[in-house]
C-alpha cells in the first residue's frame, strides 16, 4: 500500500521529526529567515517612523504654509539654503497672512539633532503655544528649550547644562514635543553662531482661513521662493515619496533575501544528500515524486513559520528597548510591511529549497537503496 506522506498528523510529525533530527542545520536556516524579516522590518521601520515623524513635527508647529528659498530641500535640516529676514515684513503684508514666524534652522552635526533658531513670540502664535512640563520660555541669549524626549533620553531638567553647536546652554524649560525639532534657542544667538546675520531658513505662516489663496497671493510676491502649503508637504514626507530612499530600502530587501536564500539552500541540500537512503526507502514503499518535493517543502515552510515568528518577535522587542533607551528614535512598523516582509522570507526560502527538493523526488529508489 502507497504511503500517503501528507495524511493528518503523521505528515506533521514526520517534518518536526525531520527538523528536529538535525537541529543546528535547522537552527540556523530559522535564524537566517527570522534575521531576514527584522532586518526588513527594522531598515524600513526606522526610515518610516523617522520621516513620519519629522512630518508630525513640522504639522504641530501650527502653521499653514511654509516659505522657503528657491534651492532648499525639503529636509530642513540638511539644506543650507538661507533668505533675508526682511523677507518676512512682505510676507506679512500679504491678504490673508494671519502670523509669521521666522525660524533659523541649524544642525548640530556633533549630536545629530536639529535645533530651532525663533522668535518666540511669533513662533509660539503660530498654534496654542508651547506646553511647558517644566521651567518657563528662554529670557536669555545662552538659555534654550528642550522637548521632552530629548530631556528624557539625556537626563535634562531645567537648569541643566547642554552643549548645542559647540555652546554651553542653559535649559530654562522643558517643553511637549511636536513643534519641529528638539532644542529651541533664540533667533538672534543662532544667528550669531551660525554666522547667518539677519538670515532665516524659513518662514512658517497661519493664514487667517483659505490656505490655497493666501499661497497664491505669496507667490506673487515671492516667484522665485518655494512656497509650500503644510498639507501638501506631508504628503511628501512618505518613504515612498523620495526616490533617494528606494534605492536603499531595495538593497536592504535584497540582502535579507540572499541571506535566506543561500542558508535554506545550502540547508536543504545537504540535507537531502543525508537522507537520500530515507528518500529511497519512501520512494520503495510507494510515495510519489510530488510526495517527496512535498516533504522537503513542508519541512522549508515549516523552518519559515518559526523564523517569521522568531523574526517578528525580535522586531518588537528591539523596538520595545529602544523605545525607552532612545526615545527619540521613531520607528513605524506598518502592516503592509509586515506582509512584504512574511511574503519576501517565503519566496526566498521556497527558492532557496526547489532545486535540492526537486533533485530529491527525481532519484531513483534503487540506487537511493544502494547508497552508503
């Protein structure tokens, strides 16, 4: 009587017994595919969560538009670009202009962060102002804001030392995050710093009700300025938006699936050359060749369940860490790429497992018999 490998429970045991009889050879095909899918999963999640959440801090400064000079990139602190704080007495003078708010937008490349050069009154009209957790606004030229998360991640209270663009400041206030960037100090002192006297970065502006219009009305005034409404600049800051990421986030994809696919391959294969007695011995007793190829890719799929699980696992973990330990690193784990990342370890390691499957359900049981 043909043995039927795919009937009920023996056909689940028979692929746990396989696994389990050569467990450092399985062990690591699992962690190839789980290393795959949190490599996906991290590599997009950070580029995601970061740029999603550079757009919720630009959305919660409170404005409507956003003027910024002809050769500026939308990422603010990676443009050079500056225009005349004069600019802002014509912007004001537009219909429909309700508030401008000059901002001087500097990188502190010692410790990557981006820091707010503002005027303070005008930046804190724009929205309901500045939520203080603790202390009060900046009175001084070496006092500075913080935004929570920073505070958190370097134990800063107000009063606090920091050093921002190679000065010492002192923190006067701890403020809720969402309005931009992490440290706000006064628009004159960045100047000073920056070397950019009497120069801004950007003007961001609330209009007194019809977006649309007062943008158009500015354009008129300033053609060659880059004006951009708040809305339409959150739909530029998607991942995949900016062609610059692809690029990246496609090599990263790729390396997770080379990954999977060599280790299951050479996995595989080696098991089957291991088992090629067993294979005959099954092929003898009756089991087809569609028996056999669905033996070694129930056991690859099998190696794939654990390694997603393993993988997703370590995914949620290392955010949960990182969470606390880094506050103010963002990342976004979405469901579309949670999907992408399942389906990719599948395709892989299925690939990966064909060829030594297929060679397995072509040998011939007599010599399989015969092999020492």
């Amino acid at each position: 009587m043909p043995v039927r490998l795919y009937n009920g429970f023996t056909w689940w045991r028979l692929l746990w017994n396989n696994l389990r009889a050569r467990p450092v050879r399985s062990a690591l095909s699992v962690i190839a595919i789980a290393l795959q899918v949190f490599l996906i999963l991290l590599i997009v999640g950070l580029t995601t969560g970061v740029i999603s959440e550079w757009a919720n801090r630009v959305e919660g400064v409170g404005a409507d538009l956003m003027v910024q000079p002809p050769n500026s990139s939308i990422f603010f602190a990676f443009s050079s670009a500056v225009m005349q704080e004069s600019v802002g007495d014509a912007i004001a003078k537009v219909e429909g202009v309700d508030e401008v708010a000059p901002v001087l937008i500097v990188m502190d490349t010692q410790n990557f962060i981006v820091i707010y050069g503002i005027d303070y009154p005008r930046f804190n009209a724009l929205s309901k102002g500045f939520l203080f957790r603790a202390g009060r606004p900046f009175e001084k030229p070496d006092e500075a804001l913080a935004d929570d998360l920073v505070a958190q991640s370097r134990w800063l209270r107000v009063g606090s030392k920091a050093i921002l663009l190679g000065h010492e400041f002192t923190i006067s206030g701890i403020v809720e995050h969402g309005k931009g960037a992490r440290f706000f100090m006064p628009l004159r002192t960045a100047q000073d710093i920056a070397g950019a006297d009497k120069r801004v970065s950007i003007f961001y502006v609330r209009s007194t009700g019809d977006t649309e219009r007062t943008r158009a009305e500015i354009v008129k005034v300033l053609p060659n300025h880059r004006v951009r409404s708040v809305a339409e600049y959150l739909t530029l800051m998607n991942s995949s938006n900016l062609p610059e990421l692809k690029p990246f986030i496609r090599s990263m994809v790729g390396l997770g699936v080379t990954i999977s696919f060599l280790v299951v391959l050479l996995t595989v294969h080696t098991m089957v050359l291991e088992r090629t007695r067993e294979i005959g011995i099954l092929k003898a007793l009756g089991s087809s060749r569609m028996d056999i190829l669905k033996l070694i890719i129930g056991e690859t799929l099998l190696m794939v369940a654990l390694g997603i699980a393993a993988g997703l696992s370590s995914t949620y973990v290392v955010c949960a860490v990182l969470k606390h330990t880094a506050p103010t690193l963002a990342i976004k784990i979405t469901e579309d790429w949670i999907f992408k990342a399942m389906l990719l370890a599948v395709v892989g390691a299925v690939a990966g497992a064909l060829y030594p499957a297929y060679r397995a359900s072509q040998s011939d049981p007599v010599d399989a018999l015969a092999y020492e």
